[in-house]
C-alpha cells in the first residue's frame, strides 16, 4: 500500500473543462426530449402566479446582444421564481406586421405594386414566420426556457380578432375618431409615424427672418409696418395662415437707417437682431405688449391676397428669432393648436411623397420639400421681404427604418384620444411599481405631454382598421361591427378584410342610415403596429388560461417607455380601466466597448451565437448578471473573457466540492448541526446569510449585486477560509470521522445550495453538476430554492467568528512578514504563539474548535499577553503574535511539523495523529508497511 491510499482524496468525474459550446446543445436536446418546461409547470399547479409578459422582439434579422440581455434576464426571473413557489409560465411572443418587413420583400426584389395585396400580404406573412423560427432557435440556444411550441405571434387570427376587439372597446367608449391635424408623417415610408418610430440625428438648416406687410392694424399699427417674421422651415412658407406672438412680451416698433417703414419685433431681441441684420440708427417709436397685436392681419410674403392673422401663443420664446414666429397650421402640433383656436384653415400642401403640390403655387409644384427652401428664398429676396438668413445645426427627427428625415403634416388620419383618458392613465401609473423608480416620473411625463395617438398606417402589411363607409362618407365602427370583423379574423385571419368587398364583410342584414341603398366601402388604412403589441393584454394575458391579467411584470429595453410600455399602458387604460402591468422594469442599451451604439454599418457589433461558438451560452448569461443593466450597457469580447475566468472559479470550486462530498451520503452520513465543531456552525450560517442575500437581490432584481454576494461568498467564504484548510480534516481523518463527516456536511449543503442559485443563471453548467449530487429530483430545474434556516444559536456563533476573523487577518500579516523575512517557506511550518488578553483566552478556550488546524499552523501557543516577548509583533492590547520556524520533522502523511513523529514504532515517518488514524483503518500496513 501507498501512503496516499490512506489519505480521503476526492475523487469526481465532473471535469475541470466544460466543453459548453459542444454539451450545452446536447443538454438542450434533454431538456426538450423531457419536456422540463412542461414538467415544471405541472409541479407548480395550484401555487400563486407571477407572470411576466414578453415583449414581443420584431421578426426580422438574427438576435443581438441587446436580445440576449433582455431574454436571459427574463429567463432568470421566470426560472427563479418557478423554483420558489410561484406558478411562472412564459410565453415568448414576436412582433410580425409592419414596414420592416415590407422594406425586406422590397430589397428582395417584390414590388407591392405590381401584384396583389393579398399575394403580397402572402410573401410578408412568409417572410415573418421564416424569422420567428429563426430567432426562436437562438433563444432557445440561449437557454431561455418557456412555451416555445406556443408563442404568441401577432399574425395569428386569434391575436388578430383580440386587437380588434380592443380597438372596438376603445370606439365604443368615444376615444377613436378621424381628424386632420399634424402627425408625423414619413415621406421616405409613405406612412404616417408614432413617435417611438422616430430617432434623432443633427443636421443643419436655414434660420431665415423675413417681413410680412400689415393690412389691417386694428388701430395698433400702421399701414406701412412691417412684422419680422422668423422660421426654421422655410420650405412651409407657402402654407402659412399665421404668426404667433407671446401676448405678455414687450414688442418695439421702430425703423432704421432712417428708411421711412418701420419694423415690429420682440424688444428683448432688437439689440442681437439689428447687429446680426446690420441694421443702425434705431429708432423705436413705441413699445407696445404682444396681447396688443391679437388679430392684426399682413400680406402673405408670396400672395397678397391671402391674409395672414396674428396670434397668441404661449410656445413663443425669446431665446432665439424675432418673438413673431411663422405659423402653418397644416405642419406642426403647436402651429395646429393656435391656428384651430383661431379658426384657421388647417393647409397642408405637400403629398404622401414629401413633393409640395399646385396648391403652393406654380413655383413649387412637384418639388420635394427639402429642395423647396431654396425657392422660398428665392421668392423672399424677388419679393423684398428677405431680412436674413442663415445656416445652423440642430437635433431632427428620422424615420428610425429608413433613416430619412420626416416631416409634421396634416393629413385625414385615425387617432385614438389619449386626452379623454389620461388623468386615468396618470392615476394607474402611480399604482405600478417601476425599477428603477426614475422610470416612474419619465412614463408619467410622456402621457403627461402627448398629444392624441395616430394609429393609422398606409400600409397593407397588418391589421386592418376595421371601419366602413357609408354612401355619405360617415364612417362606421359600431360594436356590432367589430365585433362581426373580430370573428371574421379568429376564424379566417385579417387577409379576409382585403379578399371580400365591404358588403361581405359587414354581420348579414346589415344596414345603415348612412346607406340608404345598402352601398358600403371599407376603410384601407393599417393599424399602427405599436397598436399591435399594445394590445397583447387582450390578445394573450386575458386570451390564454395559464396566463393572468393584469401581468405581474413588464421587461423591456429603456427606449419602451415611448413604445410598448406606453402603447400597453394606454390600450388597457382605455378597455378595462387598469394598468396591464404591477410592475415594470426596464433596462439600458447594449454599447461597444468604446461606448458607441452597435451598428453592423459600423462593424462593432458582436453576435450572441458567436460568442456561444467560442464560450458558450452559460458565459453570456453570467455576463448578464456581471453588469449594472439598468443603465447603457458596454460589451466587448473582452468582457466575456473576464466572465469566462469567473465562470472557472465557479466550475472548479463546485468540482472541488463535489470530490470530497463523493462519498459523502445526506441521508446516513449527515451531522446535525447542533453536534458540529464550530466551525462548520460558522459556514452554515455564513450560507444561510448568503441564501438570503442572494434571494433577496432575485426579488429586487438586483443581478450585479446578486453577482458579488454568490463570488464573494465563492471567493472570501470558500476558497481564501473554508477549503484552505479543509483538506487536513477531508483527506487526513478517518472517512467516517466526525470531524470529516461534520465538514462534508457543510459542503454537501453548500453544494447543493449554490447548484440551486445558481440555476437561474448557468442552467446548462448547474444541470450537469446536478447529476453528481444525490437528490431526489432528476434536474435541477425541478427542485426548490434553498429555505434560509436561522439557528438558535447563529448571533452568537457570528460574534464568535467575527471576533476569530479578525485575529486571523492578524496571523495571516504575521506569517507573511515571517515568509519574507525567510523565517518559514508556507504557513505549515510555522510555529505560532499568540499572546492575548485573558478575555481572549477565555474566548479561545470556548471556541470549540482546533483552532491550530484552522490557521493552518504547525504549532500554536496561546500565552498570556503578559508574557510576550520582544521581538514578538503588537498588534493592539489584547493581542501580540510570534511567528517561528517549528520543530519537529515533516509527517509524510499530513505534510505537518510534528515533533511526534515516529513515536508509533510501526509508522515511523507519520505523526502521532496519523498513525493512530491509519492503525485503526488500515491495520495490515503495521506489518506490511508501505511502498516506497
């Protein structure tokens, strides 16, 4: 026999390497062959419900990083909960109609024009389905557990039929009507916008001043008065009905140069504006307040005979311009607002492709918009109303798809009134928890200050608004209608609204008063697609069993606030009264390294499947709890490396728990906590306070901090105290010790405890550990989070410990000082004498555990702080530490200087301790001996 076959070393075939990439898709294949998510839910029949509700990602590309945040995060909540008592399913769902996708067929070659909208609806229809199984495939490769047979997708009937029924509920209560006024409207798309459709680039402009001659004063002016009239879009300048003026500013008439006209502008704006105009010699006449020019008329700059009216408005300010502001009711909310107050014709010149039309004048007729500046400030200069103009930079809004500017036009569209509603919807967001709680006060101000919701689109790809004409033109949307249009669609899908005429579309016997003759045309606009997913409360919390309404949590990207987290919160408001939510956590944008947003034009991207190729899965979904997601997020292929070191530190820890706990039997060889040594009293208890810790940050979903209270306890628990000394108890005392048996206990339970936290988070690694410990539940996936226990005895077995750490980190310096000075080669050689107080040498006599071998020491002398000598080391008045070499040889056993070694005859190179142990279990190597 060997010396070592007398030694406990563990033994485990679970290995150092992980081989994630190859054995995390074979562990997927398991779970799907089993049916986990299945088996989970069935276990969990009958226990409270916590549901989150996923926002649908839009079909179209391969997953990105921001992707794999967001679904794992989900993931981590939903499989934490569904292992603590919670019935948590999870439906994934995806966003499928829209101009996305309609770009796609575009850039394929299709033209929607040149076929049916049917046929066309076909390929759109084809092309969303072929992405969903696409990208349903890398989520599932990333982990991510739930009713992947079963999504909802919004182009199915059911979904279909719910958001009509929505859309009916909200007509039915007088918050759907059709209006022209100002939306954002995309030229570049043909379509009108929603706001959470648009991005913001710089881009540079004209700033130009011009002069509208007065024509009626209203006893205020004279005729020969000019106002000085500023815009930013000289290009509306053809439309203009208006100019707004702030009533309780101070206005100078004056002239300059001593030209006989004189001038109207914002007092506080002269001084800055004359010198940019390189106007001298003012002279004002009066100065008059802005409420004085209410209903003044001028000339418009380019026609004489259309008056334009003064107005006030409180949007004029006098930070820049001239205080009298160009109003074109037809473009922008603000100019719509005043001039619909005054009773102005809404004018609105340009058509669905950004190109102004006749009505603007010959000039401009045809021309794109863009291009239309240049003549209007041509016609300014022909007409001698051009003061001056310049070029300046500012933030402008972008078809976030087409990346091409967009414009404020009015034109006849379908809105959904969000002013009739929002002291409702502001009430029920003060009923929602947020996290972080700044999210609360940004979603309060967006309803807070938008504008009634545009929820038509012209487009085909999507739901279409399910409302008829009359032979008058009223339009009709009763309850009996849609919800005729909601069954046609359950049963047939939206495409039936484009292969049947209005007739055959309207509930059998259908009439109208306005359609005497029973002649009906049928409405061709979509719904906005944010109507879409804003109606996923009805069209799959309250349509499917295993869900509930309103859902317990909302998770979404930051940028939601303006998008499904606001389109939800309205369309719930507006069918059942109540937010669709209880909670809502939102997260930051997924950045490069640099800081820079990911673009594939850029290049910076990095693809979550390829870091699964090189790392694997599990590595992306510990880097997820690795980062502060509530703000913007940088990522780099350097960071996973990072993550990949952590992910070792876990694997090899676990590995060595799993080796010294395999022979270890919970059931026949467990010690009861209150027969343990001190020590182990002192672990149990640090892993119940880091249970409870860690469960508490899942509640809160704290991940980062969930992330340092698992490492910290790994890292400063484990491996810096507890397994730094462990193998002299695993590996030298008898297999069936106490000592060793109370240890293996310890590690058995914290095993098992950080298996089960950690299955969250590194499902595949945690699945693959299960299998070495003995439980009952064949997966991991379907056991329960670990109870924190709290022992009678735990305060004063912290206190106790606390005290004992402290002194440790004493030795620890003392034997580093004695390692440099050359005294000792590594703790094992040390003899160590602490000189204490007598309260801490009553302290160590009712430890209750070796203390020696905890230190890791050779030889420990507890003497009297009296009796310390001079050279050895203070530490404060109660202890001084003197470290030196020990006497004695090396036992070939436990590797200890002991100066009883050889004092058992038969074992003359092993301690006292050693050959006692080996005696008993080993007694023919008395007479045998051992090899060399």
């Amino acid at each position: 026999m060997r010396v070592k076959d007398t030694l406990n070393l563990g033994k485990t075939k679970f290995k150092m390497r992980g081989n994630l990439p190859v054995k995390e898709a074979e562990r997927e294949t398991l779970w799907e062959t089993n049916n986990l998510y299945q088996q989970r839910q069935k276990l969990n029949e009958g226990k409270p419900s916590f549901v989150l509700h996923d926002g649908p990602p839009y079909a179209n590309g391969d997953i990105h990083m921001g992707h794999a945040l967001n679904k794992i995060t989900k993931d981590i909540i939903v499989r934490y909960k569904s292992m603590s008592g919670f019935r948590a399913p999870y439906v994934p769902g995806w966003d499928t109609h829209g101009l996305p996708i309609e770009q796609q067929l575009k850039k394929a070659g299709y033209n929607r024009k040149e076929m049916s909208v049917t046929e066309f609806r076909k390929l759109c229809r084809d092309y969303a389905l072929e992405q969903v199984e696409k990208q349903k495939a890398e989520f599932k490769r990333l982990g991510v557990s739930g009713d992947w047979d079963n999504p909802y997708i919004t182009l199915k009937p059911e979904y279909e039929a719910a958001q009509v029924k929505t859309f009916g509920q909200m007509a039915e209560k007088g918050l759907i009507y059709k209006g022209l006024k100002p939306v954002i409207w995309s030229s570049s798309s043909e379509s009108a916008l929603a706001e959470a459709e648009i991005e913001y680039h710089d881009v540079k402009s004209n700033s130009v001043f011009f002069s509208e001659k007065v024509s009626d004063g209203q006893g205020v002016l004279d005729d020969n008065t000019y106002m000085l009239v500023w815009t930013t879009t000289p290009w509306t300048i053809p439309a203009s009905r208006g100019i707004s003026v702030e009533k309780d500013f101070d206005y100078s008439i004056f002239s300059h140069d001593n030209d006989s006209k004189k001038y109207v502008i914002a007092s506080e704006l002269l001084e800055k504006d004359a010198e940019m105009f390189g106007w001298n010699d003012i002279k004002v006449e009066k100065v008059i307040k802005g409420k004085d020019l209410e209903n003044v008329t001028t000339e418009h700059p380019f026609d004489k005979d259309t008056k334009i009216l003064t107005m006030l408005a409180d949007f004029v300010t006098a930070d820049s311009g001239t205080g009298l502001v160009h109003t074109a009711p037809g473009f922008g909310e603000d100019d719509y607002n005043v001039g619909k107050e005054y009773g102005l014709d809404i004018f609105a010149p340009v058509d669905n492709k950004g190109c102004l039309t006749k009505d603007a004048g010959s000039d401009f007729d045809g021309v794109f918009y863009q291009d239309a500046d240049e003549i209007a400030l041509n016609k300014l200069k022909e007409n001698d109303r051009l003061v001056h103009y310049l070029e300046y930079e500012h933030s402008y809004p972008f078809d976030w798809r087409t990346k091409k500017p967009v414009i404020y036009r009015a034109t006849p569209q379908w809105f959904a009134s969000v002013d009739k509603i929002r002291d409702q919807i502001l009430n029920e967001i003060n009923n929602v928890t947020f996290n972080p709680e700044w999210g609360q006060k940004r979603l309060y101000n967006m309803i807070k200050d938008r504008g009634d919701w545009v929820i038509s689109r012209q487009r085909v790809w999507g739901v279409p608004l399910p409302i008829f004409y009359g032979e008058d033109g009223e339009a009709i949307f009763t309850k009996e209608v849609t919800d005729h249009v909601a069954d046609l669609f359950r049963e047939h899908g939206s495409d039936i609204w484009f292969e049947k005429d209005a007739k055959d579309l309207l509930p059998e016997g259908f009439t109208s008063e306005h359609s005497p003759n029973g002649i009906f045309t049928k409405e061709n606009d979509i719904m906005d697609v944010w109507f879409d997913s804003g109606s996923s409360h009805q069209g799959v919390l309250a349509e499917r069993d295993d869900l509930t309404y309103p859902a317990d949590l909302y998770l979404e990207g930051s940028d939601q606030y303006r998008g499904w987290f606001n389109s939800s919160l309205i369309t719930s408001v507006a069918y059942s009264g109540h937010a669709p939510y209880k909670n809502l956590l939102s997260q930051g944008f997924t950045l490069d390294g640099k800081g820079h947003k990911m673009s594939k034009s850029l290049g910076n991207t990095i693809a979550p499947n390829d870091v699964i190729k090189q790392m694997g899965a599990d590595i992306i979904r510990l880097w997820v709890t690795s980062v502060d997601s509530s703000a913007d997020v940088r990522v780099s292929m350097g960071n996973f490396k990072t993550v990949g070191e952590s992910y070792k530190k876990v694997r090899n820890t676990m590995r060595y728990l799993l080796a010294n706990t395999s022979d270890f039997n919970p059931i026949e060889n467990r010690v009861d906590y209150s027969e343990m040594e001190s020590v182990d009293k002192y672990m149990m208890v640090r892993l119940n306070q880091m249970i409870e810790k860690v469960k508490n940050n899942f509640e809160k979903y704290e991940f980062l901090e969930m992330n340092r209270n698992l490492f910290q306890f790994i890292t400063n628990d484990l491996s810096a105290f507890y397994l730094d000394f462990a193998k002299d108890i695993l590996y030298i005392y008898s297999e069936d010790s106490k000592e060793r048996r109370s240890m293996q206990t310890v590690l058995y339970d914290i095993a098992v405890s950080l298996t089960k936290l950690f299955t969250p988070i590194i499902p595949h690694t945690t699945e693959e550990i299960w299998e070495f410990l003995s439980e009952k539940e064949e997966f991991v996936q379907l056991s329960e989070m670990p109870k924190v226990v709290n022992y009678e005895d735990q305060n004063e077995v912290l206190n106790a410990w606390k005290t004992f750490m402290q002194i440790r980190k004493n030795v620890l310096k003392a034997l580093e000082e004695a390692r440099d000075n050359k005294v000792i080669g590594k703790p094992s050689e040390a003899k160590l004498t602490l000189y204490v107080s007598d309260q801490l040498k009553d302290y160590f006599d009712n430890l209750n555990t070796d203390i020696e071998q905890v230190l890791m020491v050779s030889k420990l002398d507890i003497l009297s702080f009296n009796d310390k000598v001079n050279d050895s080391i203070e530490f404060n008045n109660e202890l001084a530490i003197k470290v030196e070499h020990a006497n004695g040889d090396v036992c070939e056993r436990c590797r200890l200087i002991k100066q009883d070694v050889g004092s058992n005859e038969n074992y003359p190179s092993f301690c006292e301790r050693c050959a006692t142990i080996v005696e008993q279990n080993y007694p023919e190597t008395a007479t045998d001996g051992f090899e060399e």
